[in-house]
C-alpha cells in the first residue's frame, strides 16, 4: 500500500520511517522505538499510543513575538480555505504516516480556519470532519483526542468558559459542540479541556468563585452532551499554571483534582499532563506524574520539554532520558495510561526549517520515551529500587504502624509508645538510589 494518501507529496524524499536499532547510521530511523517490541506485556505501540500535535507540526509557523513566520508551508498557499485545510490534511497524513505515529489530536480551527459566524464555522468544521474520517479509514490512524481552542480568538480575551458576558460563553459552548460532534464522529478516544485563557490577569477585575462555578457547569454541559451523543472515552483537563493568563485556575494535577471532586466530575475525567506544564507549576514531571496516578487519574501525557534556562512553555522536543525513566516508572507503577497515550505537543525551532527537521524531531523524541520504557522495565525487574523504597514504609505493615493505619490508634496511645522508644538514624539514601537509576540508563 502507498504510503502516500494525498495527490501530491510535501515530504518529497522521506520514506517510512524504520527501527533499526542502536548501531545504525540513519539519522531518519529508529534506535529504540520499535512499535513491536513487547516491554511489560505489551508493545511498545499500546504503552505509548503516540500522538501527532496537528497544531505544532502543521500549523506552527515559527513566528514569535519579535517576528513573522520562518516555516513556509507548501499546504498553506490555496486562497480557498477547505481546499487549503484538504491539502493541509493531506499534509498531516503523509507525515503521521511515513513517521509511523498510531494517533493525532487536534483543535477545531487547527483543522480548518475559524469564522466569526458560528453556523458557517459549524459546517466547515463538519465538512473537514469528513475529509479526516475517511483520511483515518485509508491510513489506519486514529483519533487520540480532539479539543477546541478556546484561546486565540479575540472574543476569548477575558476567558471562554470562565468569561464575564455569558453571549461570548455562548459562542465557547458553541465551539465546543462542534468540537465534541468531530470527536464523536472520528472516533477519538479521549476529549481535553486546556483553558489558556479560563483564570485571570487581575483579582481586581475578577469574580473568580463564579468564574469556576461557571466553568464547573461548563464541564458538566459538556459531559451530559456528549455522553447523549454516545462519546464512551474519556474526557481529559491539561493542568497549568499560567500563560496565557497570569494565573490559570487548572494549575496542577493537585489542583484539578480537587476541583473535580468539588463539583462532582471525578468519574468522567482523567489528567492529560505536560511536562513544560509541570516544570511551569515548579514540580517535576515525575510529582505530576505520581499525584495524578495515585488518584487513579493519570490519563494521557503531552511529551515536550521546557528550556532550563527560560521560564515559559518553550515546547521542545523530548531529549531528557532521566526525567522520562523517573515518568515511565510511575506508569508502569500504575498499569498504563487510563484513557490516553503521549500526544507530541512539541514544536521545532524557529529556525529549524528544514523539512527533514520535524521528522528528527519526532525520531528523537520517540527514541527518547522508547529507551526510557525499556531502562524503567529493566529497574523494575531487577526489583532493588522497588524494595529499597518499600522498605522505607515497612515500619507501617505490621504491629503499632500498621495498625496507626488501619485508624486504631489514639493520640493517647502515641504518647505511650513514643515513651517507651526512640527512633534510630535512617537514612534516606537518595544519592544511592540515583546512582542505582544511572546504572540502567
Ligand atoms: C498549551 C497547551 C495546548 C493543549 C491543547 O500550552 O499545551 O497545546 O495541549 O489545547
Ligand atoms: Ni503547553
Ligand atoms: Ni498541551
């Protein structure tokens, strides 16, 4: 079958990417992402399900704030905006294809271009929705989640659910159910909620206890509606912190979780979580990690990278093998991603303007979560780690500990033990255990 889906090819000289292993040469395969490759009782390609950004690598034009666009789409020419989405379209199939991605998500008007009128907006939507449906048929790729920007129109500017004029949450609810209707329709797994512009510049100017309620009702608008509509994935929220508000109210995982278990959303959602995002909220992508599956809540991940140097969301591509080892423990830990896979929200530089450059892009960061599945599988069965940290706790499992656990414990009967014993020096050990990770990497 020809990997080739449109009637022309924009990645002219780029052929299925291949795993080759370690030792090879090719700059344009494989060293350690082998989707056939059994790690823990499954393949590679069910742990990760990995996901293609449609924003990033076909959208993104490497503009930023001091100036224009650096990648310059042949997708991008048609005066006509369904014929310029179809190419784009066929674009975004050639490259998820030949990089041999499973998935992509995309946003509504990542697809094809908004307009102010929402019933004109609903039928080019539905009319691309078509366009990637039998797209997904030819190719085999699916949907992993579906979203609806609700950030870059202007309309947007003082929040879309969270907005103080209910005629602009109007037009988000709007958005969202032409968003949802795609979803539905293309089969996709999972829907995420990442509200850039839900959260506020200022307190001055903000009602924020109604602001969340607002969104609460949002959400739960949303669930009964696609619930209706037969939508049986998951619905995820992407937590983080700030930009584009200064202070968005989805910070962290901690914090999505209690504000789901306040308006009583727990069961219908998961945690979509991104490692800039995290590194933004000043955790580690392993704490996002660990508080979202200890409460059964680690759904999906956006794979990217912050610059350590610079504090805002530079989206870079994966390269840290030890932050995705200390990641792939917590989600082997937790049996897996409950709902989701590992979406690339990352994009390449500005200035990497090759066409070959998001195919590096992607190798690199495949490999780099590919290596750190395998390095996390080795550790966990080598068993130390695992025993060294539980044995921390033993002191709990049986006799005064565990039965302070099981709640049979006063204060008074505390007191007594604490009179009878003194606790003896242990050490944490933590250099001992890093070391014990760089051993596997
Ligand atoms: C922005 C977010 C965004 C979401 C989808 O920082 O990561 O890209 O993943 O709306
Ligand atoms: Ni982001
Ligand atoms: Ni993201």
């Amino acid at each position: 079958m020809s990997i080739l889906l449109g009637e022309k090819e924009y990645f002219k000289g780029v052929g299925k990417i291949q795993f080759e292993g370690q030792e090879s040469d090719n700059p344009l395969a494989f060293r350690f992402y082998d989707e056939n490759r059994v790690i823990a009782g499954k393949t590679m390609k069910e742990h990760f399900k990995f996901a293609i950004a449609y924003w990033h690598s076909f959208c993104g034009s490497g503009l930023d704030p001091f100036g224009g666009p650096t990648h310059h789409y042949e997708w991008d020419k048609s005066s006509d905006v369904i014929q310029r989405a179809k190419d784009k379209a066929d674009a975004a199939f050639e490259f998820i294809t030949k990089i041999g991605a499973p998935y992509y998500c995309f946003h509504d008007l990542d697809v094809v271009d908004q307009d102010n009128d929402a019933v004109v907006y609903k039928k080019r939507v539905e009319t691309m929705t078509d366009v990637l449906k039998a797209k997904q048929d030819a190719s085999g790729v699916k949907l992993l989640w579906g979203t609806a920007n609700l950030f870059s129109h202007e309309r947007y500017m003082n929040g879309a659910s969270t907005n103080p004029d209910f005629n602009v949450l109007a037009h988000a609810g709007a958005q969202l159910k032409g968003a949802i209707d795609a979803t539905i329709a293309l089969g996709g797994e999972g829907y995420v909620f990442w509200g850039g512009r839900e959260g506020y510049m200022s307190l001055l100017n903000t009602n924020m206890k109604r602001e969340r309620e607002h969104f609460a009702q949002m959400l739960h608008t949303c669930v009964e509606y696609a619930r209706r509509n037969g939508f049986k994935g998951k619905f995820f929220i992407e937590p983080k912190p700030s930009e584009p508000s200064k202070h968005q109210y989805d910070f962290d995982s901690a914090t999505v979780i209690g504000f789901l278990r306040e308006f009583g959303l727990m069961e219908h959602f998961g945690i979509n979580l991104e490692v800039n995002h995290a590194t933004l909220a000043g955790h580690t992508f392993a704490h996002e990690c660990q508080v979202a599956a200890d409460a059964g809540m680690l759904a999906s991940l956006d794979a990217n990278r912050g610059d350590a140097q610079n504090g805002w969301d530079t989206d870079q591509f994966p390269v840290d093998v030890y932050e995705w080892t200390e990641a792939m423990l917590i989600l082997l830990g937790a049996g897996g991603l409950a709902g989701g896979g590992i979406n690339f929200d990352a994009k390449r530089r500005r200035n990497s303007t090759d066409m070959e450059d998001l195919f590096y892009a992607h190798i690199g960061g495949m490999d780099t979560i590919a290596r750190a599945l395998i390095i996390a599988d080795k550790i966990t069965q080598h068993g130390e780690y695992h025993r060294l940290k539980a044995g921390r706790y033993a002191s709990f499992d049986s006799g005064k500990g565990a039965e302070f656990e099981a709640g049979k414990l006063k204060l008074e009967d505390l007191f007594a033990i604490a009179s009878e014993v003194q606790p003896v020096q242990i050490s944490g050990r933590q250099e001992y255990l890093e070391n014990l990770i760089g051993r596997f990497i």
